[in-house]
C-alpha cells in the first residue's frame, strides 16, 4: 500500500459519513428526531408534508444543496450522541 492510498484509508476511517448510505442516515435521524424536529431544523417539504424516508431520498438524490445539509445535521447527530455516551460513562 503506498503512502497516499494509506492516507485516504485513514481519512475514510476518520469520516464518520463513510460507508453509511444516505437511506440509513435518514433512518436513524427519524429515529432520533422524528420528522417534526427534522423539517423544523432543515426547511424541506419531503420532511414537512406526507415525510416518508422514499420521497426523501428521492429528493435528496436530486438536490446536492439539502443533502449536503442532512449529512451536516447526521454528523451532528452521532457527535451528540456520543458525547452523552461518553458523559455516561463518566457518571458510573
């Protein structure tokens, strides 16, 4: 493995968006947010009006500007969680 290849390996192990399709994120942000709390914090219809996570993907797959959004807000997401995961560690 040269040098280059082991530094976009270890870029990929550091993003924690890679390997995680765009289905899944939406699944575990409805999971955590449930579709209110997702259309108030990103402002798109398909979250808003008869949300299901197929008209989602079908718009997001469509529309770079409000992935890139649900990308940032998943991140968000898993960072949060694991600082409370971490906090309860803490707390035993």
């Amino acid at each position: 493995m040269t040098n280059s290849e082991k530094q976009i390996s270890q870029n990929q192990n550091r993003d924690p968006l890679h390997g995680v399709t765009l289905e899944k994120m939406l699944t575990e942000m409805v999971e955590h947010f449930g579709w209110e709390e997702m259309g108030s914090r990103i402002r798109i219809r398909c979250f808003t009006i008869d949300a299901s996570v197929s008209s989602s993907l079908k718009f997001l797959r469509k529309t770079p500007w409000a992935r890139a959004q649900v990308e940032e807000l998943y991140a968000f997401m898993l960072r949060e969680k694991a600082r409370r995961n971490r906090a309860s560690t803490h707390d035993t």
